[in-house]
C-alpha cells in the first residue's frame, strides 16, 4: 500500500508532468471511483481549471486547482497512468488488447492523467477548499515536516494509551505512516511493538523520531530511484524489499542479531519485530 514515500515520489514525478496544465475534460469511467460523491462533483469542479500545484499530505495527493482542489487516495493499489494524448487514451483505456484500467482521467492540454484501482478501494474526490475532505483535515503532523520534530513526537505519544504499533498508524497523530514503515522504524528504534506509547520514555521518543525519518527518506530516496512510471500500467515501487529490516521477514534472521523475526496480529494487522532486541 503507498505509504507517505511512495505518495511523496508520486507527487514529486507528476508535478513537472502536469503542473501549468488545464484540465479540458473529465472522464468517470468507473463511478464507484468518486463516491459517495457523485462524478458530476468532480467534474464540474474540475473541468476548465488549470492545475496550479500538486502536494501530499499525510498519504493523499492533492491537486490544487484554480478554484477547487481534487483529492486522489490509492488505498491498497491505485495508481496513475499517463497517456501522450487523447488518441492512446480512447485506444488503450479499458479497451483494446492491452486494456489499462482506467477509473478516472483528466485529458489535460497536453495528455491524460488517469487514476486507476482495480480493486476500486481507492478515491478521487473534489472539494473547495482540502480541509472539506474529512480524512485530509483529520491528518495530525505529516510525518516529514518541519513540523515533526523529537518533542513533538513525544509529546504525541505521551497523550495515548494505545500499543505504538497501533499510535503509529492512527494518522490522526502522526500522518504518512503504514504498516510497513511503523515496523521498520520500530525495529531501527530497538522498540517493542506493544509497549504504550505513553509508557516510553523521553530517549527512545527522541530514537523512535530519529528512525522514523531516516526511514521515511530512505524509502522516499528507493521510490524515485527509478521514478514511477506513470506510462507503464504494470509499474509498481521497485527494490524497496532491500532496505526492509522487518516487514514481511517472518521466521528469516534479524540483520542486527540473528534471532529470526517474529510476526504477530495487532489490530488485524501483521506486525513484524525481532523479540530479542525490540525490547
Ligand atoms: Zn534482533
């Protein structure tokens, strides 16, 4: 699932493909893609607007648009995809031999952006202004911002009872990460999974910080090295599985002291920890 630096890599790659752009049209292939709003939202919103920027926060990507702003979340798998133009959109797009899904797709004034999820998990919604979409103004600090600092983060996690695993992934709090980079954070931090975030004291605050933005820009440095590939509709983040320490290592040994990393279900999620130097 794209976590903060996956999103981050996508947004720093479509910003010079798009930005400056006008949206002449917008099509809703599949309209489970914009509920519970209605296509028309989006489209009304959407059509005729230059896009102004492209941000991230927290795991949506936005784009900011002259009077409105569309709001993309990818869930599980969503995706973009890109077409040269209007004519490789209507031969590619949900049709013909190769048939790319399509959910969504702006046709800019120079190419088409598409927005795809084939599990249908994933969103595109509009708004006026990006604090009108719930999930958006409900994001605590974004996980790599200035304004995520050690004594931020500790005083985050003295304020819920919560296991970490679990305040690590309420994006209420800190905004950005997932299952994946909680674990890996948790193991450079050395810090039990479920330990509650207000027992932990004020140095592994202080490590735990410390090993969530080394993370972060490590897994954001392996998304943009190769860069997404918005034209190829196989492309997926690649060589991310060379930096992962614990997730998905089950029973393999752990990379600082050889005991085999254990795997437990914590608020129905897989969480991925060596039990000997997590403590
Ligand atoms: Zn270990």
């Amino acid at each position: 699932m794209p976590e903060l630096p996956e999103v981050e890599a996508v947004a720093r790659t479509l910003r010079p493909l798009v930005e400056g752009r006008r949206i002449y049209r917008c099509h809703v292939l599949h309209s489970i893609a914009t509920r519970p709003q209605r296509p028309t939202r989006l489209q009304d919103a959407s059509e005729g607007q230059r896009i102004c920027d492209v941000e991230r926060r927290g795991k949506y990507l936005l784009l900011r648009l002259g009077r409105a702003y569309v709001t993309l979340h990818f869930k599980l798998d969503g995706q973009l995809v890109w077409f040269e133009d209007a004519k490789e959109f209507a031969r590619r797009a949900n049709c013909g031999d190769e048939r790319v899904h399509v959910d969504v797709a702006f046709a800019l004034d120079k190419g088409v952006l598409g927005f795809a999820d084939r599990r249908h998990f994933g969103r595109v919604w509009a708004w006026k202004n990006p604090e009108d979409c719930p999930g958006v103004a409900a994001l605590g600090t974004d996980a790599l911002s200035a304004d995520f600092t050690p004594a931020r983060l500790a005083e985050l996690l003295s304020s819920s009872r919560r296991p970490l695993k679990e305040f690590l992934l309420d994006q209420w709090r800190v905004a950005g990460i997932g299952n994946i980079y909680s674990c890996e954070a948790m193991w450079r931090a050395r810090i039990e999974p479920r330990r509650r975030a207000n027992r932990l004291r004020r140095r592994d605050a202080r490590r735990l910080h410390k090993a969530i933005v080394s993370v972060l820009q490590r897994a954001l440095e392996c998304c943009l090295d190769p860069a997404p590939d918005f034209r190829d509709p196989g492309w997926w983040y690649q060589g991310l599985e060379k930096i992962l320490r614990a997730y998905g290592r089950e029973g393999k040994p752990c990379r600082r002291c050889g005991k085999p990393i254990r795997r437990i279900s914590q608020g129905s999620r897989s969480t991925f920890f060596c039990a000997r130097c997590q403590t």
